[in-house]
C-alpha cells in the first residue's frame, strides 16, 4: 500500500481510504467488521465517515456508521493511533433549527456526539459535508480552530466546496490567523470530471490542499456490472446509478477501462481506481463497500501500473473542455 501526504500536511495517509457510508445502511454490523478488518489488513490507514450515515434508512436517526466505527475501535480491532478517521458535519441530525448547518452552535455539539459515537477522544480530520449559505465562513472557521486548539480535531477539511468558496475560507484563515481547510473531498471519477477539474484541481495543487475523491467507483457503474440493454443489478444505489451515470459517455468510459483492464489483466473496477490515483492531485480514492470480496477486489487497482498514454486515452473518452 502506497501512502500520500494529505496536501500539504506532513499526514500520511493510504491511497485507498474505505468509505463507510453503506455501514448501517446496505452493510450490517458483521459485515462492517469485516470489511474494516479486511482494509486494515490490507494496509488502508484512513477511514470516512459521516454523522448523516445512514439517516436516510427509515427509523434510523443517523450516526449508526460513526457507532459501528466506535465499537469496532472499542474493542481493539486495531490501534486507534493506527487509523486515521475523517468525519464530518453539516446534514440535519434532529429536527431542531440548530441540529444541522455549519454554526459554532451546531458544530460544538457535533462534535461532541461524533466523539461520543466513535468511542474516541480526537477525530483526526473534521469535514464540513456541503456549504452552509447562512453561517459566515469565518463563524466556521474560528469555531474549527477552537475545536483544534482544544484537541478534539487534528485536521479540517471541507467537501462538496465549489472554487470560489474554498478559495474565500483559505484566505479567511490566512487573514485571520485561523486553521485552514487541509483536504478537499469532492466528487469526481472517470464519468463526472468538469465539476472537480475546472477549476477546483488547479486550486487544490496551487494551494496544497489533499484531494480524497468519493464514489471513484461511480456508485458502483464503473466495475462493469451495469450495461447496455441489461436488466439492472440487485443494488440499494441502482436507480441514483442510472439518472446518474447510464449515458452514452458513461457506457464509453466502461468500454475503455475494460481495454485497460485487459492489457493489465486486472478489472474494470480496479483500473477506474488507477486512473483516479493518477492524479498528481489526488491523496486518497474514498471507496465504498458493502463485502469483503468486493473491498479486496476494488483496493487492489491501487497496485495497477497504468501508463501515462493509457490515462490519457482513458482522457479522451470523457474529454468536457
Ligand atoms: N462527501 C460526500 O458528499 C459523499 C457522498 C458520497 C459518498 N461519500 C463517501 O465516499 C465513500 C464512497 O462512495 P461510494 O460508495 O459512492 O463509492 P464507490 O466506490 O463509487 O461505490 C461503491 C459501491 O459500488 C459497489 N461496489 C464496490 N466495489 C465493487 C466491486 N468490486 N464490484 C462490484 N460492485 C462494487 C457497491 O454497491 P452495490 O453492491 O450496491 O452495487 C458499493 O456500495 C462513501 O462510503 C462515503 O464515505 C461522500
């Protein structure tokens, strides 16, 4: 397992980062067990979570894959000074006014129930999931570098930012003296590119912030198992797959990653990872998984040796400019 600095930061983290969004939601707690041990001893060293997961299931009030992360660091599974754990803030977590957004308010509370969910004393790096138009970026920032002086954070980081805002927040910091937004994680892999490499790329490399891309896999669309003229598979993420990513474009990208994958005897899956951590920009590629079978297959296209005339003709296929 290869390890990237976070950005800028002296922070090393694998370049296969498990997501753990499906925990509580399409993965059971046995499951997550599993998978999580299967990463660790593979060499991953970087899990994200969020306070949201899985709220969306019905009956469940949100925060199970922090809970199931917590139990599963409880009972020794692995050092905690050995993982690194991202999560983050922003989705309602009640139905109160102030049980979601970026506030100091909100985001003193989270916080303190994230930390309490995941069993721990520090989060290793705090993300704020989208942007809150009605809390003042500095609010955001100074309440971070509070809860970084007090320990409770080491790093911040910020997803689902457009350029122009994350710009404004780095300057914010620098004026101010504050903490600044170390990480990006956006979305972005081979059939969604404009939106991460318009102007966000340039950005994340001029200033040195990490970039840890979610859904590097495209939900599930780029491991080949969703084609043309085929029934749909068995998947909880199956319809946002097909309003999403089931285009003409998209069905081209899986016929190209299947050429590639061919020459390097490897799956589509795994070269849809290479391609991604091609990227001088990119520290980690967040993936999701609901089995063991599927984690180890995905984390081993960070071993795929792709050349750089195949990531560009790989280019070619999505080419947006
Ligand atoms: N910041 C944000 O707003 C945001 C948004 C989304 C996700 N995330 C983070 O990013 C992580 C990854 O996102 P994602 O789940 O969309 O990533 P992804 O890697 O693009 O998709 C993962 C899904 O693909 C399928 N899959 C994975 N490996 C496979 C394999 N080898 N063969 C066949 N199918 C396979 C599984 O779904 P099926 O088995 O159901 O097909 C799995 O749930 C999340 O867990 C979360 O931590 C963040």
């Amino acid at each position: 397992m290869e390890y990237r600095r976070l950005g800028r930061t002296g922070l090393k983290v694998s370049t296969i980062c498990l997501g753990t969004m499906q925990f509580g939601w399409t993965a059971d707690k046995d499951a997550s067990f599993a998978v999580m041990d299967t990463a660790v001893a593979l060499g991953c060293n970087f899990f994200d979570t969020a306070d949201v997961y899985s709220r969306w299931v019905e009956g469940n009030p949100g925060g199970v894959s922090e809970q199931i992360i917590g139990e599963w660091l409880a009972q020794g599974h692995v050092r905690r000074d050995q993982i690194i754990i991202a999560t983050k803030a922003r989705g309602p977590m009640g139905d109160g006014p102030n049980d979601q957004g970026l506030s100091r308010h909100h985001l003193i509370n989270a916080v303190e129930a994230s930390l309490r969910r995941l069993q721990t004393d520090v989060i290793d790096l705090y993300q704020m999931h989208s942007f809150d138009e009605e809390a003042p970026l500095d609010e955001t920032l100074r309440a971070l570098d509070d809860l970084v002086r007090a320990g409770k954070v080491r790093y911040v980081g910020c997803s689902n930012y457009p350029a122009w805002l994350l710009t404004k927040a780095l300057w914010i910091s620098d004026v101010q003296r504050l903490v600044r937004f170390d990480s990006l994680q956006p979305h972005y892999n081979l059939v969604h590119r404009a939106e991460f490499e318009r102007e966000l790329l340039p950005l994340c490399l001029d200033q040195g912030v990490g970039v840890i891309p979610y859904s590097p896999l495209a939900g599930g669309f780029l491991t080949g198992k969703y084609r043309r003229d085929t029934p749909l598979p068995d998947s909880a993420r199956a319809s946002g797959v097909r309003s999403r990513y089931m285009h003409k474009q998209g069905f081209a990208a899986v016929d190209a990653l299947e050429t590639a994958a061919q020459a390097h005897e490897a799956t589509i899956a795994q070269v849809a990872i290479a391609w991604l951590l091609a990227n001088p920009a990119v520290s980690s590629a967040i993936i999701g998984a609901n089995t063991v079978a599927q984690l180890t297959e995905t984390m081993k296209g960070a071993d795929v040796p792709l050349t750089a005339a195949e990531k560009t003709q790989l280019d070619a296929v999505t080419e947006w400019k």
